[in-house]
C-alpha cells in the first residue's frame, strides 16, 4: 500500500496585524469588565481602519467602561504609539455602539441555557511524537507559526531588531507521512518596518528569528527548507493603515490552523456564557484528555448547541481509526457520563470567569500550558465510563 503524504499549512500574525489587535481590543475591554463585575455580559466586536477604532455590541454591566482609554491603551501596548506611523494611538478617532443585551438572551442564559446556538470543535494529536517535539499535542505548522510569532514579537519589542513595526504575518509548509510531519517545506515571515531598515530587518528576522526556531524541530528535516523575509519586497505599510481588520476574523489561526475545522464562531470579545468561547475551550479539553490518555493518536471532538438548551443537541467523536478503545460512538458516549457539558457546566468545570482572555489573543487560545482547558487529569476516568458503555452500563 503506499504511503499516505499530505502537504498542510498554517499562519500566525503577531499582536500588531489588523484583525487581531481588534480581537485584543475587544477581550481587553471583556477582561476589564469581568474583573469588576463577574456577572456581565458582553458581546463586542471591533473595526480598526485609517484613523479609525470602532467598537459595537452587547454590554450589560454594573462596571464603568472607559472604551476610548482602553482602545488607546492597548494600541500603545501593540507598539502603534509612533507618530511615525498613519495609524497611531495618539491620533486616531474612537467610537462605539454599544447596547445592552436583549431580554430574550439574557432570560435564557439566565435559565443556565445556552447564550447562542453554536457548532463547535476540538482537536487534539500526538503526530509530532515520533520525531520528538513537545507540541502539547498541537498540529506541528500552528505551532511552528505562533513559536515564529512570538520570537518576532520579542526581537522588536527587545529592540535586538532595529525599525520593526508592529504587525507581522507567518506561515509554515510541512509534508506530512502517515500523518507523521516529516519534513519543512516552507517557513516566511512578512514583517513591518521602517523604510531606512528594509536590508536589517530581512538579515535580522532570519539569523534572530527564522533559523533558531528551525533548529528546534527535533528529527524533521529541514535542510532542503525554503526560509523566506518580506519576499513580496519592502512591508512598510502595515496593520489598520493598510488593511481594515475585524475582530472574529481569524479563528483557525486561534485554533488549529488547516488541521482541523474550527467551527462556525469565534471567540474574541464574548463572555463564558457564550458557546463559542465555553464550548470551544471544552472541546479542545475533551480531545486533548482522549489523546493524553493514550485512547487514541487524534482526536476531533465537536460539540453543538442550540440557543437556550443547556445541554449539547449532538456529540460527535473522530478518532480517525486511530482509537484503541471501544468505537467513536462509544467514546462520546463516555465523554457524556464523565463531563457536565451545559454551557454553565463548561464554565464551573474550566472556572472561566476567573480567566484572563486579552493574553491568549495572540499565538492560539488552544495549545497554552497552564490555561485550564489543556488539562489532562480525566483520562482514567474516560477510560471507565468507555468500558461501562462497552458493557452497556
């Protein structure tokens, strides 16, 4: 039979790249809001343009919001404080929309029902155990992406790299072998600068950035790679000044990149009650405990709901006949005994209004070493409620 190759890629941007700091924007403002008043609700959505930040949805709440204060704040954090740059915290125009949450939701969520009707999935796979890398059983190209996004992000905000501007675009190539990455295809980096740094920002970005996160891909072979900076030419035009970016815009960076489908909902801007951010996270926590616990090398567990039901309509388990216990129906069967999937279940269970959402915009929201979701203290548990299943208990 012969063997089974596959081409998969993904992206990351940094924190500076026009949909996502209106997804930081958006979860700063949630973060803010929780953080005096456990109980609001929020649904926001931002749009960052030539001199502009606007912010529009749902909040319901006790706290004060100082929504222009916080917009400039976080634009400055993102590094858009240079008068240099068209788009600048210090010039630019805020607006906001803003309405309370109708009636009808907030009666449901306040019957522990759903907050909106949603399809949502979790992914989790070992692929990258055989050519020993610790990826947290995340897809190796989202991975290599964020890893490269994150070291672009420090060169510039550590100074090592001289006229880099905020934004950032990334996107790496494997093949893949019996679902085993085997092999670097292609890793590029566009990066943001000043005019006068075009050549030291190409030299920096590849000896301080590219090559050292290249080197850590344990047993993949990477020496035929093809390493790219900027190769569409000088990037001196980034983020809103640019593009026009939108909150919600980029979830299978958020999540697993081409790997597996990532639902039809993002996350950014709403609270736990809401199913894309609630049952997002429990997905990826369902998948990831299945595959820690040796019940199988991958796991897609999706999960959907419909608007003031508590409960999920369906389960669905893909094991992609790599199971070792039981079939997939089984499984999600077991997944049901063993965890309280109502959104308010969700939240009790990951805790998620203690969580602080802002830091997990950029690099994945799944995939994080210590958030709660990533957990995996259930797999003997899941293990017995398969069996019992299998028993027909």
């Amino acid at each position: 039979m012969p063997s089974r190759k596959l081409v998969r890629s993904a992206e990351s941007v940094t924190a500076g790249q026009s949909d996502k700091l209106c997804d930081i924007i958006v979860d700063t403002i949630l973060d803010n809001v929780l953080a005096s008043d456990r109980f609001a609700r929020v649904d926001l959505d931002a749009m960052a343009a030539p001199g502009l930040v606007l912010v529009a949805g749902e909040l319901s709440t006790k706290a004060y919001v100082d929504i222009t204060g916080t917009v400039r704040r976080v634009l400055e954090e993102i590094g858009y404080d240079n008068t240099a740059l068209r788009f600048c915290a210090r010039s630019i125009a805020v607006l906001n929309i803003l309405q309370e949450q109708s009636e009808e939701i907030a009666l449901a969520v306040d019957r522990r029902g759903a907050g909106n009707q949603g399809i949502l999935i979790g992914y989790a796979t070992n692929e990258t155990a055989k050519v020993n890398i610790d990826t947290e059983l995340m897809p190796l190209p989202i991975f290599v992406a964020h890893r490269l996004a994150e070291r672009l992000t420090k060169v510039r905000a550590t100074g090592e790299a001289r006229g880099l501007y905020p934004d950032g675009q990334i996107q790496s190539t494997f093949l893949h072998e019996e679902s085993t990455p085997i092999r670097l295809l292609n890793a590029t980096i566009c990066a943001h600068h000043d005019p006068a740094f075009d050549k030291d920002v190409r030299e920096v970005v590849m000896e301080m950035v590219l090559k050292p996160t290249i080197a850590e891909l344990g047993d993949v072979a990477v020496d035929e790679a093809e390493l790219l900076v900027n190769p569409a030419g000088p990037f001196t035009r980034g983020g809103p000044d640019a593009d026009v970016g939108m909150s919600g815009r980029m979830t299978a960076t958020d999540l697993y990149g081409a790997a597996a489908p990532c639902g039809d909902l993002s996350l950014s801007g709403k609270d736990p009650t809401k199913t894309d951010r609630a049952a997002t996270y429990m997905a990826r926590h369902l998948a990831k405990n299945v595959v820690a616990a040796d019940l199988a090398d991958r796991c897609e567990v999706c999960l959907a709901y419909l608007f003031g039901r508590p409960d999920p309509i369906s389960i669905q388990v893909n094991t992609f006949a790599t199971g070792k216990l039981g079939l997939d129906k089984d499984l999600a069967a077991a997944l049901r005994k063993v965890f309280d999937l109502s959104t308010a279940g969700i939240v009790e269970h990951l805790d998620l209004w203690r969580v602080a959402y802002a830091p997990l915009c950029c690099y994945g929201h799944v995939g994080r070493i210590g958030a709660p979701w990533e957990e995996v203290t259930h797999g003997a548990e899941i293990r017995t409620a398969i069996e019992d299943v299998m028993k027909g208990n």
